[in-house]
C-alpha cells in the first residue's frame, strides 16, 4: 500500500508540474553535470582523508548568454532569477542594472542575458506567462559580438549557439548550486556496548549522515564505519572513519557533515562523551518504482530485490561504482547501470546526467577515466540511451563531444591502425589475476570497431551522411583486422592480444563473448567459441560481477539461459548465503568469511554495495521476462519469455509510455503494453490461443502474436 | 624627497622579504591569472549595467597535484595552508585527515599535495626550515595514478608536470584569492552646488572607490561620473553612473563597491537623502618608480608626466586598455604597455600575468580577443619579454601554448597559405573611416610571418631544433609571399590587401610602416615607403595614439627623430592644451570642444584615460635616451642618445639590474649602467673626450665608447 502511495503522489506531482509551471532553470549544456559531478566526486575520504579522482576534472563556462525570440499575443512582466552577476538586453537594447522584473510588449521580443559566475555554474529562471526558461532558449559561452569605429555591429557572426541545459529545477527557489539529494530519518536495529565502545548495526547495507542523539560533553568520538561487522570493528583497518571534536555543554543532535557508507557503526569516546542513541538520514534519489519482478522461486525474488536495492543505493547524482569506495563516476560501472535502470526505474535524466559528467569538456587529453575501454563504453552507452528511450534530442546535444572524443582515440592509433596503451592509457579490461595489458589487446579493438559503429548510427540518425560513410567505413575495415589478425581458427577463438605485431596463443574470455552478442560471429564461429572459451574451465574464469554480466549475457544469445539461471543462482544466491544486503564489487565462492571483504590488497577494501553486482535486474528483464524494444523508443519491441525453472513469473518492463506488464507460467501468458507495437514470441508444443489478435506460427513449436497497445491479451500454450 | 622615502622603503621590504621570507603561495601556472582577470574583466559596467567581454573566458583546473622532492639535513616541521579541501602524501603514503603541521624525518622525503577548490584556484603554500612551496615544486592537473588488482600502482605515467605558478603572496595570510590592489584615500579638489544636486572634481582623471561623507537619509541618490565635466553633468548619456539606495538614520561613511574612473563626479539625491562630502580612495598598482625623464623642455616633460599617469591608471591587476571603459585586457593594448613598462616600472610580474591572462587555456577555439591581429601581437610580446628581462624561464613555460595558439593560427590559412578573416575573426588593425577588412589583408601575413619568427627564436632558446626549423621554413615561406603577392613597385609600397587573388590598389600605413621597423625592406624600398606613404598626405591619416606609436616608432627608425619630436609635441601637446590630464584613445586635432569625449557613436564614448596614449614614454626612452637590449636582460645594449630640439636630457631606464642613468647636453653625456656590456653612440662634429675607456671612431661624425658596468663616464663632445 505505501509503494502505491508514493507512486500516486509522484504523478500528481509531475502532472501539477506541467499544469502550472513551464519554467525551468537553465544553463550551458553539460555545465551543472561538470559542475555537480566534481562536488560529488570529490566527497571520498579513505579514513578521514580526502582523496579525490585521479583524472583531469572540468570546469563549466564561467560567463554565459542565453537568449530567445518570442512573438508575443499581449505585453506582459517576467521576473528574472540568475545565479550570477547578470544583464537584460531586449531587442538589442540593454536594461540598466541587474533587473529582476521586466514588461514585454506585445508582439516580436528577442531576449539576451548573459550570466557571470566563476563559483557556481551561471544559470538562469525566467518565468512570465509566454516567455519561460527552457530547453528551447539557446546558449554560448562566447558571442563575439565585436563592433566597428562607429559603434555598428558585426554582422559576420562566428558564434555557435546550441541548445540550454536543464534537468527538473523548475521553481524560481530550486537554485542549481543549492541542489541536495533528499534524506529520510532511519533507524538503527541494534545498538550495543563493545569493548570501550558501542556498536550500532542499520540492519543492512546502507548510505547517509550519522545522527548523534543527545550528544554532550568533552573530548573526541572515533566513528568507524563497516560494511561489514568485522569492518567497523577494525578500528585499525576499516576503510572509512571521522573523528568528531566534541565541546557541548548542553545535549545536543548532531548529524555529520559527510555521508558515509556502512551496515555498522563503531563508535569509541575518548574523553568524556556520552550519547543516547544513533540514527541516519539515509540519503537516496527518488526514483519511480517501475520495472518489477517476481516469480515462483523466492531465492530468485531475493536476488533482483537485492539487486533492486543495490541500484538504488548506487544510483546518485550521478550512477557511481560503489558507495564505500570510490563513490566516482566510471564509465564501465555506470554503463551497466544505465542497462540494469531500462529495466527499473527508466530514469533518463540521470544516464544523461551520468554520460555528460563523464565526457566533460573539451581539450580531451586522456581517456574517460583514464582507461581505454571506458572510453568505449561510453560511446556504446549513447545508442542504447537512444535504442530504450527514443530521445534524439541528447543524440543530437552530445554528438559533437561524441565526435571529438572519436577523434581523440583515432588519432591514438599505431601504423596498423590498432589501439594499444599508449603513456597515460590504462587497458583496464577486467579486475583478473595477470590478465596480460601488453600489446594490441583485441578486446580494445572490438570495442572501438562497435563505438564506430556506434558513431554511424547516430551520424545516419542525425542525417549526416558523410560523417556516416566515414564511420562506417573506419568500422568495417576494422572489424575485418579484428578477424584477420585476432582469429585464431586452430583455437576456434579470438586471441586475447598482438605483442610486437604477433598474434600471442593466449584465449581470454573477453573479446570472445562480447563478439557473440555483438553479433559478429557466425553460427559456427559462435558455437566453437562457446565451447572452447565459455564452457571452457580452462579458460580463465571470471570472478567480478561486471564481467559475469556479459558472460552471462553472451550465453543468453546463444540461448543457454538454463545454464544462465543455475549460474545466477549459484554467483548471486552465493552471497545472500554470505549474508549479503547488497550485492559485491567481487565475489569468488572459494574465499572463506571475513577473505571476502579484501580487495586491492587490503584488509576491507571491496565494496559490498557495487552498482556491477545488481545485473540480475537486467538479465532477467531482458532475457526472462524477455523484453526489449527493437525500434528505438519502443516503437516496435519484441518480448520473448523464458521461464525456464520457474513455475511462473511476473513483472513490469518501464517504457517511455508506461510499463508492460507481464504474467507468464507454463501454460499462460498474460500481456499488456502502453506502447509502440510489440511481439511476443511463444515456444509451445501447441498452437497457443489468444484473447486478442492472432498467432502465427513461425517454425516448429515457435509462434508469434503481435501486441497492440493498450490490449489486455491472454495466451493459453504449452511451454516447451 | 618623498619619491626617494618611498623608494627606499620598497627596497628595504624586498630586503627583509628574501631574508627571512622564502614560501610562497603557488598554484597550477596560469590558473590564478585566469581567474584574476575573469574577476576583474566582469567589473565593466555601463549606465550602471554588468558589461562583461564577449570572448571565451577560461577557469582553473579545480583539481590540482603540488610535489617536491627533498633531502632534509635535519627533522623539521612544516606548516600547510591551501585554498581547497586538500590532502597530504610523504613518500608515498597518505597522512590521516588535512594536517596543518607535519614533521618530517631527515633524509629523502617526497611530498605530494593535492588540493581542490571548484570556486577559486586550488592554491597552496607550505612554509618549514627547507621544505616551503616556491616556483620549483612541480604541479599537475592529472597524475593518472591508477592500480591492478592487487593495488599496486601503475608504473607508467602519462602525467605532464609543469612548474608551479606563483607571483608575490609570501605570507600564509596572504591567499591569492583574497588578493585586492591596495588603495590610499584621495580629497577632492573642488565641491560645489550645481542644479539640483552636486559637482565634485578630483582635479585630474582618477581611479577608485567613491566615499560619501556622513551620508544619512532615505531616498536615491544618482551618482554620475565624468572623465570630463560634461560627462559628469550629462545624466542621460554619461557613461558609467551608480544609484544607490540609501537608508541611513544615523549619518555614516560610505564607501562604494565597485571602482570607477572619474575626475568629476555629479551627485543628484531623490528623496531625504544629505552628505557632508565626497572623498575616494585611490586603487592602484604599487610599481616602484624607476624610469624618468626630465629635459629643457617644459611641454615635453609634462607629456612625459602625464603619460607615466596614465600607465599608472591603466596597469591594474593586469594592463588594461581604459579606466573608464573598456577595463579590459586587449592584447594589442597591452603589448604597447609592455614596452612602455620596460622604460618605467619594469614590472616583469605584471607583464607575464597579462601574457598567461590572455592566452587562457585550451580548447583555443578564437583569437585572442576575437582578433587575429590580436593573436599576433601575443606572439610579439613574448620576445620582446624576453630580449628586455632574460628570463628564460618564463618562455619555457608559455613554449607550449604558444605552440598550440600557432598551430591555431596555421589550421585558419587558406589554399594560398595566407589568413582571412573566417566567420568569428576580427580583423582589426585599427580605428579608422573605412578601413578594409575584406579579403587577405597584407598587414595580417606580416604580423604573422613576425609571429612565426618569434617562435623559430624561442624554440631555439629552448634547444629544440625541429621546432625551429619549421617555424623558420614557414616564416621565410610566408615572407616571399609577402613580397610576391602584396608589393606594388609602381606604388613603391605594400598594398592593404587581396580580394579574390587579386592585389587590391589600395596603400594603407599599417603593413608599411610596420615592415620598417621590422627591418624586412631594402634601403630602397623603405626611403619609397617613407616618401610615398608615411610622408604622403594622400594616404588616410592616422588618428589613434594606437598606431601613432608604430607610426612615430617607424620614422625614428628611419632617423626622422626631429619630424617625430615635432608630431609628439603636436600631437600629445595638442591633447595638453585641450585639458588632457591622462592620454586619450583617440585624438583628432580637427574637432572642437565636447566632440573630443565622442566615440563608437555615443557622447562620451571616448576613454580619456587610455594605455595606448602613454607611448611618449617608450618612444623617448627608446628613440631620445636611445637605450634599448641588443642581448636578452640588457647583457648587451646600446645607447644611442638623441638630443634633438632640447639643449639637455636626462633620464633613467630599468633594467633587470637595476637603472642606467644618463644625462645628455649639446657638449657633454654622463652615464652609468649596473648591468651588461654597453656601447655609446655618439654622434659629434669632433673626437669626443672621456674620462674612462676609448672612444672609438665608426664613421664621419660617429664615434662609439663601450661602457663597463659600475663605471661613471663623462663624455664631453660636440652634439651634430
């Protein structure tokens, strides 16, 4: 009931939004992201120190002019708020000072205003009844609006204007520089006298600011923070701390400056420090429930509400890798939690927020994040984003950065056109015991032929047919090295590497299973690879939840989705066994108790709550419950159920338009959508009757039914 | 005597400050300079209105990385400050939280400090026995430090380090963002009733912060400000006005926010609103008073003396062009303040902070300014910087972004390898009726075949033999051209320009008068440029001070030293008779009155107070004194005094060392230098006589005496 609650008050909300307010805060596009995304990043402490990214970070445009034209039915008064020094120009005429109220007339008004501000992002309201802020005003960061000796202007313009910037900040109050995420009181379960201290457990894994009730008295209190119980305990090696200076008199509430990860709190006083109890204010970003899954198998209902809520946790500012450590923006991360939302809370603004913060700003002199492949990534991540939601308006905003950054990485190639580490270039790859960086990777190239790839069809979707043959063609003659140098047809496999020009007889899964749901291989390609490689235990195996998202991935495409389940259950169910509230940066079933929470050579230094260890919300939106739109937007969209041990399923898919929903059992399926047109594909060892529509069968035991919007339809089969 | 007191007071500070004094704040180079002059450029207003420039502006990196290697005899502590949140490594390992005192062990100790700061530049100062943040310390924006999976850093670094920006903040307290130019009060010299309101006048054109006395009341009061009295009383046009809202019970003394430039000010109250009198506190550069010049000529020495004013008024936290308007950094404005600083304060520190100011940083995506022209100059400076300081230091820093600024430069040239103006290029050579901008202006090509011979010079003086080569090839290349495509021999002149391929027949004064002193003509064809275009009235006039300059410099260095005399006196004099109190950015003899004060169109349109109107300044100390380097840092120079109408002169120039002192009559030059290797030239009817070392005798006339440092010579000759 509460669940249905909050969702009904997020549509009044949105509805009231659009009935009584147009105007929105504006800025220079990719600014606030820029802007807002160092803030975050730059919050990690590693017991008690400040440590930030290590990458070139960005700055906004720190003087800006916006401005549009209006043809008017009436005058009327707007009323400005900028956050900055600013100035009015109305048809070419400046207003003195800085006025914050201004009469139109009726009729054509062109409005300028150009925003200065160095601190905070320049950003700019305006709020009148025809004359608005919002995303159709344009933007520039230089107008070049120079003049000859008497006074004229130039008519020669070099300016280039593109489109404002915005998100939700549609009160004159919501201030850009002000933005906060939102925090809720919570309560801790347990609190405990241990050893000197007291130990506070919150149940599960959890994020937000320290309430210290009724704190008083003199002296220092040492928090250590765990995500873990031995964590908070290991005063020595915990990986995250404050240490508050108490000088209070009288009892007071304290909360803490710094939000911090943990399940527990240890707390130690040091001098004469008493207090009641502590709580938290869990910080989160409210996101729609929208996708769902449920199913006969409750260790399966489990795994996705434990994905579910390590997404939420995760899901920030902007989507970050874990919330322990590092809290940063990375590019491989976030480009997994872009897929696992589509099928959650179809939260477009923050991929856009995610994907703008992580390109940052021109000159580009390093990698996304330093690392090669993350810089692929992030192109793939773009026609995805266009693929779920339709939007070629952001297409359209983050082509030229697209562009740039292409270049950026052509122009990092050898004389045979390969990319290979150059200084500065981290080949990231995987997390993996002596995974060989050396030489030409293939995995790097695979990439890079798919973000060409990437790069032509969002050239053709912009009309730029030049841009589209250039991209296209770098693609292609890519894609043929890929096999000619890479192919190892003895191994039946792609090789992990060219060292000095030469194919080296190492096989990594990589480049191998990407290839499969690339769909660059052929049939018979596909099934050597799945055997020599990714049923192949003597390949090396894959210990990070990243990686075993496209491992399981690529055997969803090769249909193996039994195997897929009995996996998931087995890597997943794993760490609920272990107890786990949110799923891990890692996980390998052979480490024992307190092993598990080292990493990177220290005692606690995995993350327990790490965005790449929620896929299962992907996986099986995708390959279970089996939808995914096939025309950009949902336009046109396939669903293709897979039950596989489960006796039945249900759940929501987000849309732009709404949710489909779906009830699937061995011999039922129930399906409606709110969008595009849809086609349920049906195994059955009958010929399945339908409410609605009619269905057509394709092959032996394989039918199809085309789905209308807004059509409740019934299916009675037999599953296969 | 109190020009000495201050003097003397100056050196003693610099004295005590390299005695017991050795930290110094320092930030990512460059970093400051942009954002001081972001601050100080956004000051601009008009008719009380923000009027920002319309270039791109740029912003520091808000992540910086500081480090220092030491070898410490002995323990010591040290203290931290920094402008940002920041952390601390020694040797590699993080110290806990931000420690504002660290001790450190004898020996090897590596410090690294990163600190961050999105508002201001990240900025740091460590202060111990031998550990303290000076210009060695070494910065970077990224270090690019990742991990594998084991944690073990990378040991491949793509990181550029670069040495650490700095300029004069040597206390702790001093943080650069908090830096103000200091001011000092300033009375009126004159107040009076005037309509409904009051007139005050400083006495000459002036720079500051308005006070009013025991201002008391509730009401407006309409401040307007003047560089003329008309200005000041023209309530409707004047250029720069305040209104305050004054609410005051109790009478107080108010101090305005933002400076203006002003000698009279008008003040009209609306309401009750009383002041006793109106003070202001003068805002200026604290620059040590190093040259002079002095001669038989009254007129003279008053031009000297107001143009010393008015490079007084006009250098700020960087040299701007006018007080009053546009309080902006120009780069062709400020090149000629370079010049005429080296002649006055010799303020290296201000010249580089202007240079670093306007380049800004990367993506360079216009000219300086907007202007090409503009861009040239930039290039120009830097030599010049370096021929008149020796610093070499200084070049090394800026080399690569003059490298990149030129490649800027050279990606613009069309298929002839010449520059036009593209869509966002101001082409602007000068104020002047008419003037073309069309097609491929000759005067563009010279600035940049200059340019590029600057860069061939400076990548020779940083060892770097394919630089030079190419910029060598590229500059002779372009200098043919020139030859080719712009002489006209019938004219005996450049042409302005090429339009369609085609030399037009228009002869203007830039590129000729500029290839003089360039030294790029024969004999020949400069005698035919002085006759047929600098001595012909037939070719447009010049009416800015700007282009007088070069102009003026053109014909001393055709030996015209009495014709140039004659103009300065007119011209310069000219603006004296009329009331100048500072030089104006444009004088044209032939308008009367208040039609001086208009310019671009408006009333007072016009600076009164403008840089470029100091060149008396540079052309008496280059041409009249005669010093100038002909190694850098004056480790060579030449005197070459030029006596002219005055039976005497003297004067000091500056020099990295400290003044050469020269006095000069018809029959006798004293001189002294504290630097380099010097040669007198003298030019006498008989064989001058000296009291110390050989007078040598070069030509009929002409005679040389080569001077040692510390020396104090008498010569005693027969003035031509």
């Amino acid at each position: 009931m509460k669940r249905f609650f909050v969702l009904m008050s997020c549509i009044c909300s949105t509805v009231l939004l659009f009935a009584q307010q147009k105007a929105t805060w504006i800025w220079y596009p990719g600014d606030f992201e820029v802007w807002l995304s160092n803030d975050m990043q730059n919050r990690r402490t590693e017991r008690g120190t400040f440590f930030p990214p290590f990458w070139k970070m960005d700055s906004h445009y720190v003087l800006v002019e916006f401005h549009k034209e209006f043809d008017l039915p009436a005058a009327e008064e707007i009323q400005i708020h900028a956050e900055g020094k600013y100035n009015v120009k109305i048809n070419g005429k400046m207003l003195a000072g800085m006025p914050s109220r201004v009469k139109l007339d009726k009729g054509k008004q062109k409005i300028n205003i150009k925003v200065y501000n160095q601190a905070q992002v320049p950003a700019l309201y305006v709020q009148g009844k025809n004359v608005y802020t919002d995303k159709t005003w344009l933007a520039t960061f230089e107008d070049k609006e120079w003049i000859d000796e008497t006074g004229k202007a130039s008519d020669q313009s070099g300016t280039t204007y593109v489109h404002a910037g915005y998100w939700n900040f549609n009160e004159a109050a919501q201030a850009p520089s002000e933005f906060r995420l939102p925090t809720r009181p919570q309560e801790a379960v347990q609190q405990q006298a241990q050893g000197k201290g007291t130990l506070i457990d919150f149940g599960k894994n959890t994020f937000g600011f320290l309430t210290l009730h009724q704190l008083k008295g003199r002296g220092k209190l040492h928090i250590y923070y765990g995500e873990s119980r031995e964590e908070a305990l290991a005063t020595q090696t915990c990986e995250t701390l404050d240490i508050l200076d108490v000088q209070l008199q009288n009892a007071n509430d304290t909360t803490l400056d710094l939000s911090k990860a943990f399940r527990f709190v240890y707390i130690e006083p040091d001098g004469q420090v008493q207090f009641e109890k502590v709580s938290m204010q869990y910080e989160y970003l409210p996101v729609p429930d929208r996708g769902t899954f449920k199913s006969s198998d409750e260790e399966l209902n489990k795994i996705w509400e434990v994905a579910k809520y390590t997404m939420e946790l995760t899901s920030r500012e902007f989507y970050i890798d874990g919330i322990k450590r590092d809290r940063w923006i990375w590019s491989g991360d976030a480009y997994q939690s872009y897929a696992m939302n589509y099928y959650l809370g179809f939260d477009a603004e923050t991929v856009k927020r995610t994907i703008l913060a992580l390109r940052g700003k021109e000159p580009t002199v390093s990698h996304i994040n330093t690392i090669m492949d993350y810089t692929f990534y992030w192109f793939l991540s773009i026609y995805d984003y266009y693929q779920y939601t339709g939007d070629k308006e952001f297409i359209a905003a983050i082509y030229p950065r697209m562009r740039s950054l292409m270049q950026f990485c052509l122009d990092r190639r050898n004389a045979d056109g390969l990319m290979q580490g150059l200084a500065g270039d981290w080949v990231f790859i995987d997390w993996a015991e002596g995974l060989s960086k050396q030489g030409e990777v293939s995995f790097e190239q695979l990439l890079l032929c798919r973000s060409l790839e990437t790069m032509a069809l969002c050239a053709d979707l912009l009309r730029l047919p030049d841009d589209k043959h250039t991209y296209a063609a770098e693609a292609s003659a890519l894609k043929k090295k890929l096999f000619d140098y890479y192919w190892n047809t003895k191994q039946g496999a792609f090789a992990h590497s060219r060292i000095d020009g030469k194919r080296t007889e190492n096989i990594t899964r990589y480049t191998n299973m990407f290839a499969i749901f690339f769909d660059y291989l052929s049939a018979e390609q596909q099934q050597s690879v799945k055997d020599n490689v990714l049923l192949n235990d003597n390949i090396q195996k894959i210990v990070t939840p990243y990686m075993r998202y496209y491992e399981l991935e690529a055997m969803c495409a090769l249909g193996e989705k039994d195997y897929v389940m009995k996996e998931m259950k087995n890597y997943w169910g794993g760490m609920l066994k272990l107890g786990a509230t949110t799923f891990w940066e890692e996980y390998n079933p052979s480490k024992h108790g307190a092993d598990h929470y080292a990493m990177y050579g220290r005692e606690f230094g995995k993350s327990l709550c790490h965005s790449w260890g929620a896929s299962p919300i992907y996986l099986l939106g995708k390959y279970y419950l089996g939808v995914k739109p096939t025309k950009a937007g949902y336009e046109q969209y396939e669903i293709e159920p897979y039950l596989a041990s489960l006796s039945w399923m249900e759940g929501k898919v987000p849309t732009p338009e709404g949710e489909i929903e779906l009830y699937v059992s061995k011999s039922k399926i129930k399906v409606s959508s709110p969008v595009g047109q849809g086609t349920l594909k049906i195994k059955s060892t009958k010929k399945p009757r339908v409410n609605r529509g009619e269905i057509r069968q394709v092959d032996k035991n394989s039918y199809t039914l085309e789905l209308e919007k807004g059509v409740n339809y019934e299916v009675e089969y037999a599953g296969v």
